[in-house]
C-alpha cells in the first residue's frame, strides 16, 4: 500500500466517523477517534454487506457510504452493549 492510499484511507475513515457520529447522536470520538470509528467501521461493513447480497458500487463516495454504514453499525453495537 502507498503513502496515497493510506492517506485515502485514513481521510474516508474520518468521514466516514464523523459522519456515523452525528447520525447517531451522542457520539464523539474527536479526530482520531472518528478515523478509527470509520476503518473499523469499512471492515465491518466489507465483512457484512457481502454476506447478504448489498453491494453499493465503486468510487470514493461509495466507499464513504459504506464505511458510514459499517460505522453507525458499530457505534449502534456499542451504545447497545453500553447500556447493558
């Protein structure tokens, strides 16, 4: 992997967490927080989408979309187990 794409890599990341945290409110991580958020948040959703047939595309914004989603997955889980 490239210094480029790490750099992609980390900036959809930070979208994306930031992102899944103002719609799910009551999360913030600040900057690291949100970019960690968002990775995690792309492999969930790599993991997931798959498995049940969703597919949104190619391209940056698909990989925000999708990242994002992976995350508000994630940060839903932890509310949940926060709560428990």
């Amino acid at each position: 992997m490239g210094i480029e794409s790490l750099l992609v890599f980390i900036i959809i990341g930070a979208i994306a967490g930031w992102l899944a945290g103002l719609i799910v409110s009551g999360f913030g991580f600040g900057l690291i927080g949100n970019i960690i958020v968002g990775i995690i948040g792309a492999f969930i959703a790599g993991w997931l989408f798959p498995k049940l047939g969703f597919a949104i595309g190619g391209g940056i914004l698909a990989s925000i979309i999708h990242a994002t989603l992976g995350a508000i997955i994630l940060l839903l889980v932890v509310r949940v187990l926060k709560r428990a």
